[in-house]
C-alpha cells in the first residue's frame, strides 16, 4: 500500500505531511493514514508537538468526489478533526498552498495555522451543492465573525493568505518554508484555544445578517444549499456549538444525494476532463498575441490576454476603428478601477502591455494572432491569406468566427496544420467559455497550445469539431427555433421569459436579446436570408432593445429593467391573425418542452456527428457560455433525469400536430 501520509521529526516536533497528487484529496485510504499517524504522533511521549502539512501546491484541497457519500467509510473527516481537537500537545497547520473544503476544516481543528503567501482558502461546498459537512459552518465564524464567513461559504468565496491573517483565519504568513514557520509557532500553540471553543468573535447583528444573506440567496439562484449553509452558519450565532454541529451534519446528509448536487458535482468533473490537453502533444510558448479586429470582440479578447499579463498588440483596418477599440478598452478598465475591482498601479500595468497597430505588418512577430473581424467568409479569407505571408513560422493563426466552416478558410493559407478556431463569447473578458475548434488538419501541439492558452487566461476551454456553430451556436439555434411561433400561439414574451428563469436561467431569451441588440441578430439574419417575423418587424420600428428604451420590453426612464409593452403584444396578436393562427393560453411546461427538447436532440446530433466529443462537452459549454442552469447540470445531463424517452415520445406527439422547426431527430435516441 502506497504511503499517502508520512512522519518525520524535528527536534521533537513531528512533521506529518499528507502525499495524495495531483490535489491530496480526502480519500478514504488516505483518511485512514492520517488518523493513524495523528493517533500515533499524539500516544507518542517523544513528541512534544504535531506539524501538518502537504506536497506539492496543496495542503489538502478538500473530498475525493468519487467517493462522496452521506455515510462515508470510517475514519470520518469529522472524526480526524476530533482527534486532532482532542490532542493536548501543540498542533499547527502549515498550509503549503491551496486550503479547501475538508482540508480548511481539518487546518481550522490545529490550534494555529501559518499559510504560504500563495496559499487560497474556502468552503466552496456550496458550487457543488452542498455545505461543510465536518464543522466548517460552526468553526469558521468562530475564527473570522459571522459576517466574513456567510461570504466565504454561501458566497462560496476563496480568499488569499493576506486576507485570511487579516481575517484571523491563520496567524502567519510566510515567505519560506511553512513547515519551518509552524515550528517556530509551536511554542504558544497550546495557549491558543481550540475553535469550537471560542464565542469571542461571534456577537454581531443579525438583522445586518440575515439582509447580506437575502442578498447572497438571491445570487445563488435555486441552488438549495446556499440556504442550507446560511442556516447553518447561523446556528453558529444563535444555538451551542454540539448542536449547530448536528445540524450541519443533517443538512450535508440530505443534499449529498440530492440531484442539484449531483448536477454540480457532475458539472465539476465535466469541467476538469473537457479541459485536459493531450499529454503527449508539444505546448508552444505563447508570449505576444496579436488581435486582428479592434471591435466589440476583439477589444474583449485583449483585455483577457492582459488581465493575465500577456503582451497583446493589436491592429485594426483604420485608425478610427483602431481609436474606438482601445477608448473601449480603456474605459472598462477606468470602471473597474472607480468600483474600486482594480488599483491605478494594476490599471496601468496592464495597458503598458498593449501595443497598437494599423493593418496585419505588426503582427509579423507574434507567437498566436487570433482574427476578430465581422462574420463575412470572403472577408476573413483575405486575412488568411495575408497572415500567412507574414506571420513568422510556427505562429498559431486563430479565427474568432462564430458560425462559418474553418476548414475553408485554413485552406487559404500554406500552414494548415497551423490553423484553428478560438471562439470567444462576448464579452470575452468575462465570459468564461472558450470554443477551440479543431479543423481537420489542425495539429495535435497547435490544439493543446490553444487549451493551454485558454487556461492561463481564466476561460474554460472545450475542444469541439468545424461545423456551422459549432456546438453551442448550433444548438441554441434549435432551442430558439420555436419562440416565434410560440409568440404567434398565445405565449406573450414576458411569459416565456418567466418559464425559463423559473426553469433556473439568469434571464430568459427576450431579456438576453434585449440586452445584446435586436438589431445583431436582424442584420445577421438578413446576410444569410433567413426571417424571424416578429423580431425583424421590432427592429424595422427601430426597437433595437436596451440601447434604444424599445425592444421586446420597453425601458422608461433609461431603466434596465424591462416592462410588457402593450404595443409589442399588439404587434404579436395582429400578426398571429394575419397568419391565421389561433391564440390560446401556453403553460410554462409546454414552452420547456418545446425550446429544450429541440435542443437536447441537437446535442444528440452534435455527438452523432463527432462535432462534440462527448456529453459531459456539451454540458460545460451551455452552463459557462450561455447560461444553462447549474443546478441542472447541463442540457444533456438534464435530458438523463428527463428520460430520452419521454423527450422522444414528447416531440412527436409535438410534431404529430405541426412540425417543429428544424427538429430532425438523431436516428437512435438513448435508452
């Protein structure tokens, strides 16, 4: 059996040191080391005092999801926190980097803790749907007041070594050695209380409390544990510490099993494989990335690359786009800094980075150049052409298309296996999705460079096939696909709305296009010949959404909050009769089943079509680029719980009836 834990000594101080890689996750072989060398360390009369910390760049970062269960196999997480409780010599946590979950509450169990200066600490059990199951909700608030600790865990926020000496949460930060720094700790560790015992941090006022509690629920968005963990959190002010514990326990139990948390759980692991590069494909350095396109995309697309430290120049076809480009730029980042996210230093650090230029020459010298221009297939041909003329060898030559066939436009160019997609979402600076598209020629380094690059600069990528839209884009097609004719039926914008953000959406459809533009959409609409009747005649009224007070919501007062226009319902109700179709009432199930079921089928056809390597892809891409519930774990994850056959008996009584839009159903359905 593998030693997942070992014990050195130092002058009488014991060393315990936990080897699980790549995280030292809580499994239960390693649980059993740990409390048998603690045990140990504890019975021992040579050992004056116990050190505990981990290798690599992990202390211990929180559970073995694979073996997450409402009855764990003994010992317990709880148990070694216990143990280590119940231990009367010194002990000190030497937290040597990331502190998570299980393994914050096991640190905060050590009478003193001294962290790295890199080191992150959280109880994020709420992304997964759960709470701290081993008494993070009763110790933390202990340590840092109430108040700090409903932010950390129902705003599952993860903090910095600096904030949590400031915080109280540790009592050291070190610049070397943590082992070291805990040792020179130990002298004083016992006259420091132990968590569960202290009240001295826990008076506040509740009614403060509970209002930044509505307000964090509020963002949580029907994800129960957040309420779990506030209640529990809670408990720390108001009930004895054995009580508060039991009642954390017995909400852990009841959300372990549930389905949002297996959702999360699942959406966790999808995010990490969908992520992976290939291990035996060559990483190219990437230091100097051009951006060819000084747009609304382009310009978003920098900012990732410098708020990561990475040189960008970038370049536009005139100066006047160019002055656009980068006055946008810089006023997002003056932004930040007047609500205080960025400091001045931060600010100009990071334009200091960017450099500008007119047409493709200086972008001769970049190791990826990532084109940004608007949808126009002849358009971006032409670049291709010109950026294989002048890109230096072995550069990476992206297109940010949305929709159009990469394989016809790599085909331009002398370098090929060079060529690929790099689908950002707008705006590119904060959404987290990233679309690598892999052409049919694209080479095995070029993909895992562009994985790779994605990574540093905060997105998560997923690797999918050429193919029009991709995966998401094609999919969201068909989920849209029927809220026209829904209209023309009877089911009014702002109802449709309300079905899915009870569904769990942040927004539904006609928000979303309200906020993005009517006009994107018409003009896309009218270069590839296709209609929407009802959203083109809004926008031939010039009802271009939020920027123009008028869209399918009407905005008073420069409101960002949309109310039902009795126009826009006249407008629906005069074209339903035009066009003969009668109007009923629509119940919100119905209008789930008629944009979701669509949908789900095209990710079947996705996967059929090998556009999409597997579901868990599809599920990462809704939840981080358009906003597929969380809690549902992903369109095709949902479909699982649905029952596909349900969803296929559903849509042909649908079709029995009248057609939908471009359903065409994947020859096998799952059983």
């Amino acid at each position: 059996m593998k030693d997942l834990v070992t014990t050195s000594f130092r002058h009488g101080v014991a060393v315990v040191v936990v080897n699980n890689p790549p995280v030292n996750a809580l499994g239960t072989e390693l649980r059993r080391q740990l409390h048998a060398h603690l045990s140990a360390c504890a019975a021992d009369p040579d050992v004056s005092a116990i050190v505990l910390t981990g290798t690599g760049r992990n202390f211990i970062a929180g559970a073995d999801l694979a073996e997450l269960s409402a009855q764990p196999a003994l010992p317990s997480v709880a148990l070694i926190i216990e143990l280590l409780e119940a231990i009367e010599k010194p002990t000190v946590a030497a937290i040597n980097g990331n502190a998570l979950g299980g393994g914050l509450e096991i640190a905060m169990a050590c009478r003193r803790r001294v962290a790295v200066d890199s080191a992150r600490l959280g109880l994020p059990e709420v992304r997964l749907g759960l709470i701290p199951g081993a008494g993070g909700t009763q110790r933390l608030p202990r340590l840092i007041g109430p108040l700090a600790a409903l932010e950390m865990i129902v705003g599952h926020q993860i903090i910095g070594s600096d904030a949590a000496a400031r915080l109280g949460l540790i009592d050291a930060v070190c610049l070397d050695d943590a082992v070291d720094a805990a040792i020179r700790l130990v002298s004083d560790a016992t006259s420091q209380p132990k968590a569960s015992d202290r009240t001295d941090r826990l008076a506040t006022d509740l009614s403060a409390f509970d209002d930044r509690a509505a307000e964090l629920l509020k963002a949580a968005r029907h994800n129960r544990a957040a309420n779990a963990a506030y209640l529990s959190v809670r408990d720390a002010v108001t009930e004895p510490f054995d009580r508060g514990l039991a009642q954390e326990r017995q909400r852990f139990v009841e959300l372990v099993d549930s389905a949002e948390s297996r959702a999360l759980r699942h959406l966790f692991l999808a995010e990490r494989r969908a992520a992976r590069i290939d291990p035996t494909a060559l990483v190219r350095p990437v230091n100097f990335v051009g951006i060819l396109g000084a747009g609304t995309m382009g310009g978003g697309i920098a900012m990732a690359f410098l708020n990561a430290g990475v040189a960008v120049v970038l370049c536009d076809a005139t100066e006047e786009g160019l002055a656009r480009g980068l006055a946008i730029i810089r006023r997002n980042y003056e932004t930040s800094r007047n609500r205080g996210g960025l400091s001045d230093q931060q600010v100009a650090a990071r334009l200091a980075l960017l450099s500008t230029g007119i047409g493709t020459e200086p972008l001769s010298e970049c190791d990826l150049i990532i084109e940004a221009v608007y949808e126009d297939m002849a358009l971006k041909k032409r670049i291709f052409a010109e950026l294989d003329r002048i890109a230096k060898p072995g550069a990476i030559l992206a297109t940010n298309t949305s929709w159009l066939d990469i394989n016809e436009i790599a085909a331009v160019t002398q370098r090929q296996p060079d060529v690929l997609g790099m689908h950002f979402f707008s705006p590119a600076n904060v959404m987290k999705l990233l679309e690598v598209v892999r052409c049919a020629a694209s080479d095995s380094d070029v993909v895992a460079t562009a994985m790779s690059v994605g990574k540093r600069i905060g997105k998560t990528p997923v690797t999918v096939g050429v193919g029009y839209g991709f995966v998401g884009n094609r999919m969201l097609q068909a989920r849209n696909a029927e809220l026209e004719q829904l209209m023309l039926e009877g089911a009014m914008p702002e109802q449709i709305d309300a079905a899915f953000r009870d569904f769990g959406w942040p927004m539904g459809p006609f928000q979303m296009t309200d906020l993005a533009g009517l006009d994107i959409g018409w003009r896309n609409r009218k270069a590839h010949g296709k209609v929407a009747p009802i959203a083109d005649a809004l926008s031939e009224l010039g009802r271009f959404g939020q920027k123009t007070g008028k869209g399918f919501y009407l905005y008073e007062g420069g409101s960002r909050t949309g109310k039902p226009d009795p126009e826009v319902t006249a407008l629906i109700v005069d074209m339903a009769s035009r066009a003969g179709t009668a109007q009923r009432q629509i119940e919100a199930e119905e209008i789930i089943e008629r944009t979701h079921y669509p949908l789900v089928n095209e990710g079947l056809r996705v996967l059929e079509e090998g556009i999409a390597r597997n579901a868990d892809d599809i599920d990462v891409i809704w939840t981080n680029g358009y906003g597929f519930p969380a809690i549902k774990g992903g369109p095709m994850h949902w479909a699982e719980s649905v029952g596909w056959s349900r969803i296929a008996a559903t849509l042909q009584a649908y079709s029995a009836v009248r057609p939908l839009i471009h359903l065409t159903p994947v020859r096998k359905l799952p059983v």
